[in-house]
C-alpha cells in the first residue's frame, strides 16, 4: 500500500491533481450551489460551466507554451499577441465580413510567432530577450491598431464564438478542446513530440542525429503565435471589445505557471499536455475561489501566491523528502 | 587488520531494484600505494566508490577509515573525512577561474572578504608543488584542454584530501605525455602517504602504475592481486570470467570482400583554422582508419564529411552524385551515419530512453510526418538490445541511466536502424570495458562484411591496426600519408607520425 502510494504521489500529475481536487472540495463546503448546475434556454449555468469557460484562453495559449518549454524556450509575448490579434480582428469586422477577420486574426497570430522563432532560431537571440521585444512593443501596435480607443464589437456571429452556447456547453469549450486534441494528435501521431523532447533534452545529440533544431524552433514559436490568437480571438469576442491596453495582461505568467504546476520542467526535455491541462484548470479555479469566498482584492494576490507556492513545493521531491524525514524524526522521539 | 591499512570495506552489499549491484565484497587500501580497481562495465566498481564516497547508501558491511568505522551520509562528509574523489567527467565550473574552481567554498579570506591574491598565489603553489604544471590561473577553466581541466579537478582533490584519492577513469580523455604527467603525480603523492584507488579501463596503464590490483565482476569479489605476480591474460580472464586468448584482439579481417567502386570521395574539402585540405576515397565494405594523435585533425575530418562542419572548400562525392552543402539530415537521407567522439554531449539524449534515442536517426531519415509506429519501434528496440547485448531491464529506460559501454551500444544501433552505407565511428570504444570493446570489433568487421563502409577513428592504434584494410594518417590538422594491407601496424604509424614533421613543414612551404 505504502508503495503504492509513493509511486502515486511520484506521479507528475499527482500534486496537481490533487491540489485542484482539495481546492474544489474546499468550494463545495464554504460556498453553497458550487456544484450546482442549472439549465435556462437550453444552456448549462453554474461556477464549474463559468470556470471552464473561462479557463479556455489560458488554456489554448498554455498549450503553446509547453511546446515552447519542452524545447528549453519560453514566450513572453503571447499576451500582448492576444492583444494584437484582438484588435486586429476587431478592426477588420468593421469593414469585412467574419471569415476574413478570424483567418487575419490567425495569420498576424503565425507572423508573430514566426518573428519570434526567427529571431531565437537563426539570430540565436535568448527566447526570453527576444520574446521580451514583442512582448514590449506588441500592446503599442496594438494601440496603433484601435487608434488608441477600445474597440467595440458589433458583430452576432463573433460574439457566439466567446458567449455562444452549443449542445448546452459554452462554445469556447469546444474550441480549447479542439486545440487541445489537435495538439495531443500531433504529439502521438507525428515525431513532433520525440523531436521537440530530444532537442530540449540536449541540443548537439539531436542536432548530430539528424534534427534541425531550427526548424523545430520555429515550428514551436508559431505554434505558441497561432495559440494566442485563437485566445485573443476568444477574449475580444467574449467581451464584445478589443482593449490594447489590458486585453490578455500577464496571462503569460499564468500560461507558464499552468505549464509548470503540469510537470514539465523549464529546462525542457519531457512535456505533458494533460499536466498543463490541469494545470490551466486549477489556476482558473483558484481565481473564481478567491473571488466567491470573499477574500477581499488586495489580498488576493497573496493568497494567490501561496497557493502556488505551496503546489510547487509539493512537486519538489526534494521538499517531501525533507517532510517525510521530519515527521519520521518525530516518530522516533515519540516512540 | 593491518596496521598501515588506511581505508578498508568489509561485506559491502548493495542491492538497486532488480540488481545486486554489490553482494559481500571486500577492499582494502593501505597507506602509500596506488590500488587499481578493474571490472568490466556493470562489475560493481562505481557502485563501491559511491558507497565509499557516501554518495550511495550500503546495505551491508561496514567501512573503517584508519581503523575506526565510518559511515559516510553524503560526498561532503566523505569529503570532511578526507576521502576525495576526482570522476570521469570534469565536475568543475567552466566559466569561472582555474584558482576559483579550486578554492570554491573554502576561498581565502581577509576581512571578510575574499582575498583573491592569497587565492592566486596558494592555487599556483598547489598546481606547481603537487602536479608541476605552471600555468595562469587568473584564466577561466574554458580557456584550457580538457587535461588542465582535469589536472585542476585533481589539485582541487589533493588539496582537500588527508589520506586518500579516488581517480575514477581519470585518464580517458588525456594523451600519452598527460597521462605520465599524472602518473609522476600519482606517485609523488604515493611516496607521501596517500593512498590512492584507480579505476581505469586501460591495462597498460593499471600494469603501469598500481601496487595491488582488485578485481570484481557481476558484483563480486573476485580477488586481490598483487600486480607484479599477475599476467595481462590472467587479468582479463578474471574480469570476463572466461579464458582469454590475446590473439583474439588482432584478428585481421579479409580484405577480399572489398567492392572496387567507391562509396564516397572527397577532394580538397577543408575548413580554414579547423582542417586543411583532405583527400579520400572509401569503397564499399572498406574499413578505413584514421589514426593520429590527439588534436591531429580527426574529429574535424569525421565532422566535415557528416557536415556538422560547413566546409570553406573542396568537393564531396557520394556514389558519383556531387554534394554541395552537406548537413546531417542529408547525410543521413545519403546513407552515413555517425557515432561522435564525446557520447554525453554529442551522442546520448539523456532524458530519453534507450527505445527512443534508437529512433531519432531513423526517424529523422522519414521525416516528422512519417512517425515510426509504437509496435515497429519496440520491435527495432528489441532486435538491437539482443544483437548488441545490451545489458538493460527495460528498453523503457532512460539512457542516462546506462554504462558508459551499453550507452555507446545504443548510439551505434541508433544508426544501425537506419541501414547506413557508410558509418562514421570516432573512438567508438573509449571508456567501453573490454568485452564490450572486442564486441564493438566484432561489429565493425561483420558490417564491413556485409558491404557497409566503415570510416574508423580510435586513439588506439592497435585497435586501428587491427581492424582497418587502409589507414590514413593525420598530424597537427594536415593529412600526412597512407598505409595499406600488410603495411599496417603500430611502429609504422608511428613512425609516419613522427616523421610527419617534415612532410607538414613542407606542406606549410
């Protein structure tokens, strides 16, 4: 039993996991109808309907990330290429019809990505430099984009993209579940994911064997550039706007946090889609708790951060070692 | 036990799940002697200098330092006990200064600060009192071969050292003149007391060097010995549990099955500052060697070919079609492979199993899109871990977790499953115990057998001797000549390397 409980706790998923199930039962107890789910018009309401909804932008850019980290690399500018792209979209419904804006949206989405892997693959500019770059310059072409002014959206079609409902379930749903599968497909069906794992792994080994490490770079960074402007198309049209300014604000922190509290490690090699899922989920629900259990706004950052704090040391296998020898200290002086 | 005893092992077991790595061996090292510890890849040897380092935890036995019993919890402590131990691999810091590197955690200090010119001048009074060698140790680690490197490692040790030194394959990356020097040093700290355990896979230098030599296999015991009353053949025998019949390691091979076609041709390639111009031809089923010293231009020939290198000049030719830019994904679709010289960093994927860094050349070969599915790659794993003897419980292991011998058996799968027409070998056998060693051989001849192209570098010449049909011969980056067929043997390699001089004068006129 006691093995099986090692290797369980082992487990990448496991404190996690965990985690994100203590957190919602800590719900269940303190807020009443957390659980419950109702039906109007046909559509689902309820807190576990809106936190999967609403986790769904962080998902998709999340999701790009941990192809990102597996390569040793990280990308900073995905909240400000939300930005862009929300914008970018917004503008273009004003004057042409949706298909052209949601395909715009997604194109200036790979040239920024392909900006970012050109610098980082062939430049050799450290990713968290070169991704600084856009991420600095990218909210003010954005505001050059909506002309300074938060654009509002007036299009029906859009909007259902962010506030539709299909089958019950929020359309935005489907879309990070479509990601989400797409990604997992080309993981397991492709050698995308035994190449990426190899170069984060150790660069000159996979290079000698055949890889093109570059080429990969820059797969990956297009990759995260087409995720964040499926987020930004998914958050301009929740909110019916696009706001340069604060559309998207730091949710590359949050994506990279959701990459970590997943199990894959910042310096690369071995990545897990199902660990940033989770990952992605309970930040999202540790958000929407905070918010509904009352803790009063300028607390919640604290609090935010001790509890990660506290899911990544749980991760450390250093710390439950440390754990396990005190309490088996304490046995010894008790006995 | 025996008064001038300084470390000594008693009962070691040491079990890991699946593996008894130790069961109930004995060591002793006494005061004042160079103690070699031989055993081929898997016998238990660094099993026991972890345990003895503190680094592994024993299950059993008991270990005495100067007769009374210790138990060393980690390195550090091991360390504070005055057992130090210098690896295979440079555990130093390579961006910092020879002098921090040897004094960092225990710099010198006035006022609380750091007194850096106390520092410089006790490094350079260590690395001249104790290993003769003067050089600037205000110059960052980088800045030096990988043998000051591994000088620096051992200053560090002896500094930190009371009694007794581990040198664990502490030669594998130094040339001839280096390996003396460490061997003067080794025995001036002999003559002063220490005690030292060697570990190294290099006979002629344990016959060299060491006093007593213990001998383990499969995690046993197999005996003490004092060096001069045994024979190289009664050794070897020991280590690999069956008669051994030197003979067997200078097997020829029969030229006759060699095509009259070439595989491959190259004319002038070079790199300006890393090799000059190099001419050669490699027919099919040819074993074609490249010997030369250390720094003569090997690698860097091997890397031009694989084009690892982009080369400034000169022609590439593979089966009549003439390569203009060649890279390693190319290589590869035109049918090389390449096992590099330094398999940690250029070969293994550490983070991977052993199924999966069989796959990365194959599967680069295919292309992304045409992933290799699960079932054909387990059956490729399979086929490679029984036809190389791959000593694992898993093919779902990580490589890392391997002997170096049984990592380097995956690397040459790896490129086995591709088919290849030409391989590429650099030092295939360095830091691979003997069995695996003659396995590699055996390897090498049967391939060519089968018509593969072999281009075979090694530092060991009677290795090279041995097993190639053609030699050419590189000094200080210059390709300086050829022997061939019955004129291949150590003393006239030598000889052409020595007199190269002279050819590479007249090649700089």
């Amino acid at each position: 039993m006691s093995q099986f409980m090692i290797r369980y706790t082992q487990s990448k998923l496991f404190w996690p996991f965990a985690a994100l199930v203590l957190l919602l039962l800590i719900n269940f107890f303190t807020i009443p109808g957390f659980f419950h789910i109702t039906i109007k018009n046909g559509h689902l309401f309820g807190s576990l309907i809106d936190i999967m909804n609403r986790v769904i932008p962080l998902l998709v850019i999340a999701i790009g990330m941990t192809l990102v980290i597996a390569k040793e690399g990280i990308d900073i500018s995905v909240g400000s290429i939300l930005a862009i792209t929300a914008a970018a979209a917004a503008s273009l419904l004003e004057v042409a019809p949706l298909p052209y804006a949601i395909l715009f949206a997604l194109v200036i989405g790979l040239i920024c990505g392909l900006w970012n892997g050109i610098l980082i693959a062939y430049l050799k500019i450290q990713p968290m430099i070169a991704t600084l770059i856009l991420m600095t310059v990218g909210r003010g072409i954005a505001q050059l984009i909506t002309g300074g002014q938060i654009l509002t959206i007036n299009n029906k079609a859009y909007e259902y993209i962010g506030k539709g409902f299909l089958l019950g379930f929020p359309f935005a749903i489907y879309i990070g579940l479509a990601v989400f599968c797409i990604v997992l497909i080309v993981k397991k069906k492709t050698a995308l994911g035994l190449f990426l794992e190899s170069i984060g792994s150790n660069k000159t080994s996979s290079h000698f064997a055949g890889i093109r490490p570059e080429k990969m770079i820059l797969i990956v960074y297009i990759i995260s550039g087409i995720c964040s402007a499926i987020a930004g198309i998914l958050v301009s049209s929740n909110v019916s706007s696009a706001d340069a300014n604060n559309a998207g604000l730091w949710i590359e922190l949050d994506a990279i946090l959701a990459v970590v509290i997943g199990g894959t490690s910042m310096r690369g090699g071995r990545f897990y889609l199902g660990g940033t899922l989770i990952g992605a989920l309970f930040i999202q629900t540790l958000s929407t708790t905070i918010y509904s259990i009352g803790i009063r706004p300028e607390m919640t950052m604290v609090v935010k951060a001790i509890v990660v704090i506290a899911v990544c040391l749980m991760q450390s296998g250093e710390f439950r070692k440390l754990i396990r020898q005190s309490s088996f200290k304490k046995k010894v002086n008790e006995a | 036990m025996n008064s001038d005893s300084l470390l000594v092992a008693k009962g070691i077991s040491k079990g890991f799940p699946g593996v008894k790595a130790l069961s109930n061996v004995d060591f002793s090292l006494r005061k004042g002697e160079i103690h070699s510890l031989m055993g081929e890849n898997g016998a238990g040897k660094s099993t026991l200098i972890k345990v003895l380092t503190g680094i592994l935890k024993k299950d059993q036995g008991q270990i005495y330092l100067e007769n009374s019993l210790i138990s060393p919890a980690s390195a550090e402590e091991a360390k504070r006990l005055g057992i130090s131990t210098v690896y295979q691999e440079v555990n130093l810091c390579e961006n910092l200064s020879v002098a921090e590197n040897i004094y960092i955690g225990r710099e010198p200090k006035k006022n609380g600060r750091i007194d850096w010119k106390e520092m410089y001048r006790k490094a350079e009074v260590l690395l001249k009192e104790k290993l003769n060698i003067e050089i600037d140790v205000k110059r960052t680690l980088s800045s030096y071969s990988t043998a000051i490197q591994q000088m620096t490692a051992i200053a560090k040790a002896v500094d930190t050292s009371s009694g007794v030194l581990i040198l664990d394959e502490p030669t594998s990356s130094l040339d001839k003149s280096e390996v003396q020097k460490l061997f003067e040093v080794m025995k001036n700290l002999k003559s002063r007391g220490m005690g030292i355990i060697f570990v190294s896979h290099f006979l002629d230098q344990v016959f060299e060097i060491s006093d007593r030599i213990t001998v383990l296999r499969n995690g046993q015991l197999i005996g003490e010995y004092q060096t001069s009353l045994l024979t190289r053949n009664e050794l070897v025998s020991k280590m690999i549990g069956k008669e051994w019949i030197e003979p067997l390691l200078s097997q020829k091979k029969h030229a006759a099955n060699i095509s009259k076609k070439n595989f491959l041709m190259v004319k002038g390639l070079e790199k300006k500052g890393s090799m000059n111009p190099v001419h050669l031809s490699i027919k099919k089923g040819e074993v074609l060697g490249l010997a030369g010293l250390l720094g003569s231009g090997r690698t860097e020939t091997a890397k031009l070919l694989f084009g690892i290198d982009a080369s400034d000049n000169g022609t590439l030719v593979i089966e009549n079609e003439k390569i203009h830019s060649m890279n390693p994904k190319l290589a590869i679709e035109k049918g090389l492979g390449f096992c590099p010289e330094d398999r940690k960093t250029e070969g293994i994927v550490g983070e991977l199993t052993i199924r999966e860094n069989m796959m990365l050349a194959l599967q680069s070969k295919r292309g992304i899109f045409n992933y290799i599915p699960l079932k054909e790659q387990k059956k490729i794993a399979e086929k490679y871990i029984k036809l190389l003897n791959i000593k694992t419980p898993d093919m779902e292991e990580k490589i890392e977790n391997l002997s170096g011998g049984n990592q380097q058996k995956v690397i040459l799968s790896r490129w086995l499953a591709t088919n290849p027409s030409l391989l590429i070998m650099d030092e295939p056998t360095r830091g691979v115990d003997i069995g695996s060693k003659l396995e590699i051989r055996k390897l090498i001849l049967d391939l060519a057998a089968e018509g593969v192209s072999i281009l075979f570098i090694s530092a060991e010449l009677e290795e090279v001797a041995a097993c190639c049909d053609r030699v050419i011969v590189l000094r200080d980056r210059y390709q300086i000549g050829q022997l061939e067929g019955e004129k291949i043997s150590v003393k006239n390699i030598l000889e052409l390397i020595s007199e190269g001089a002279g050819v590479v004068e007249s090649v700089h006129d």
